[in-house]
C-alpha cells in the first residue's frame, strides 16, 4: 500500500496541512517531541510510519487510504460492524476513500458538505445508508451496508472509471423493446460539443446546454438496478431532462410512461419537455433549470 507524507494526506482530505496535525495530536496519533512530530502507539497502530529523506530526514507517512472514518464512535443502538465506510469500499475496490466518495456523489448517495459527506434521500432510499459524525472533529460521513460491495450500479460506475469491462454476469440484458427503439432512432445528429443524438430536437438541447456552457451527459444511465438510459444529465444539481416525441406510437408512449414512474419512484430531479418547449429554449429551459439552483445566464 503506498505511504503518502502527512502534507499529501491534507489534499486527499481537502484539510488545511496545520489543522490535519492539530486532528492527529488531538487522537493522540502523534505527538509533540524536540519540536518534531513524532509517531504514538496508537499512530503506528492506525499504519503511520517513519520514512527518511536527505532533503527533508525523518519525517511520518500514512496509507493514502487512511481517514478519519475508521477512528468514529457509533452513539446509535445500530451495529456498526454491519455497516462499511468509503476507506472498506475503496480497499475493496483499490480506490482511495476519498475517491470513491467521489462517485458515491455521482451516483448522487452523497453529497459535499461544508465539511464531510452527507447522506442523501437517493442514498437512504436505494442503499440503505446511515449518516455518522467523526466523534473527535464532528465531520459527518455516511457508512453503508456491506451489500453496497455487490452494488450492480456501483461496480458499473467504479469499472467505468477505471476503464475496464464489468463483469458479464452483472450486465443486465437489454430488453427487446429498447434495442429496437435504439435500432430504429439511430444517433445521427452530430452535436456541436461532438454528441451523436437521436433527433433534431435533443441536437437543439444538446447544442443550448453546451453554449451555456452547462456540463451534461448525453444517455446516461439512471444509477439503479433498472436499465434506464435518461436523455440528458446533469451533474450539477443532479438533474435529468426527457424529451417526449413520437406522441403518436403506442410503443413509445408505453416506454414514456414506464420511465416516468421511475423517475417519480426514485425521487430523481427530472425536467421534462417536448417540442413546444424546445421551440422556446432560451425562454423556458432557464426557468426549468433554477428551480434546482442551476443558473444558466
């Protein structure tokens, strides 16, 4: 495991350098000696060591996975044991704590406070997740059952990132249905930020986020057990847009409603529009987007 100076553990933690030796002394993880810091039991216990350079001698590493999740104290009557932290998954997963609550963010189970992490309602709902505080510093971060290690949505996400293939046996097969909705709206309409789409309309969606320069995705899959491909998403504020064409297709209007439910069933921020709104964009879209604190202009 690689062993990273007490100055690069601050950045990982997103902890000024100074306050991150105060939070060390303050657990008794180190100490104050000859106007040096030096390792306590208890410090070399939790993985810190000495490591020797001749431009700065003797000086203490950690794990770059090392958190302060691991030194909390549980004032509930839950069983903690039952529950695993951000540095359990990301050991797991060879990810650094702080990178996978990263993803859990994307996924939407967590999000930044000004301190720490904070549960969400998606998180709760969908992962079961408990809200926890660093006993010593009050830094709140969430712990999740162990069957978040077998989530199909979170080792999707994680081999995405890495850039490897999931497993086949985790990959949902595609319905009939959608294979033949993507066979028979093929993507090819080229937006300007270089997205193929599946008609004029999403170009003209596509094409007002990128010159309001909003960052979105384009056929993002929905983070849950059900494989639902959203047409637009947006990270910031974890926002959806749908557009609703085709009114006319018994098919397309069953699929419509399926999604809707699901949206509605999973609490996802969704705007939904169709052509009378693309046709006002610059009116309307705006309008739509602030209601979940995104500013466009």
């Amino acid at each position: 495991m690689k062993q990273i100076s007490t100055t690069a553990l601050s950045n990982i933690l997103e902890i000024p350098t100074k306050e991150l030796f105060l939070k060390l002394r303050e657990l008794k993880l180190i100490i104050k000696k000859d106007n040096s810091w030096a390792l306590t039991d208890e410090g070399q216990s939790k993985g810190g060591e000495y490591k020797e350079s001749s431009k700065y001698g003797k000086y203490i590493v950690w794990p770059e996975t090392f958190t302060f999740d691991d030194l909390e104290t549980s004032n509930t009557e839950e069983d903690d044991s039952k529950f695993v932290n951000s540095t359990i998954i990301g050991k797991h997963f060879e990810l650094t704590a702080n990178k996978v609550n990263y993803i859990l963010s994307e996924l939407g189970w967590v999000k930044k406070g000004f301190k720490g992490w904070l549960l969400t309602e998606q998180g709760q709902k969908q992962q079961n997740g408990v809200q926890r505080k660093n006993y010593q510093s009050g830094v709140p971060f969430a712990k999740w059952p162990q069957a978040i290690l077998e989530s199909k949505v979170l080792i999707e996400t994680i081999s995405h990132i890495k850039g490897v293939e999931p497993d086949k046996k985790l990959k949902p097969e595609t319905p009939k249905e959608q294979v033949g909705f993507r066979e028979k709206f093929e993507a090819k309409h080229r937006a300007t930020d270089g997205h193929f789409v599946r008609s004029k309309a999403e170009m003209l969606i596509d094409n007002w986020l990128y010159m309001v320069e909003i960052v979105h995705a384009y056929e993002r899959k929905l983070p849950i057990e059900e494989d639902v491909y959203s047409d637009f998403y947006i990270p910031t504020g974890k926002v959806y847009i749908e557009y609703w064409g085709y009114e006319n297709e018994p098919k397309y209007l069953a699929r419509k409603k399926v999604k809707q439910e699901l949206y509605k069933k999973y609490g996802f921020n969704l705007i939904e529009l169709e052509d009378k709104e693309v046709q006002n964009i610059d009116d309307i879209l705006p309008k739509l987007l602030l209601k979940y604190g995104i500013q466009s202009y």
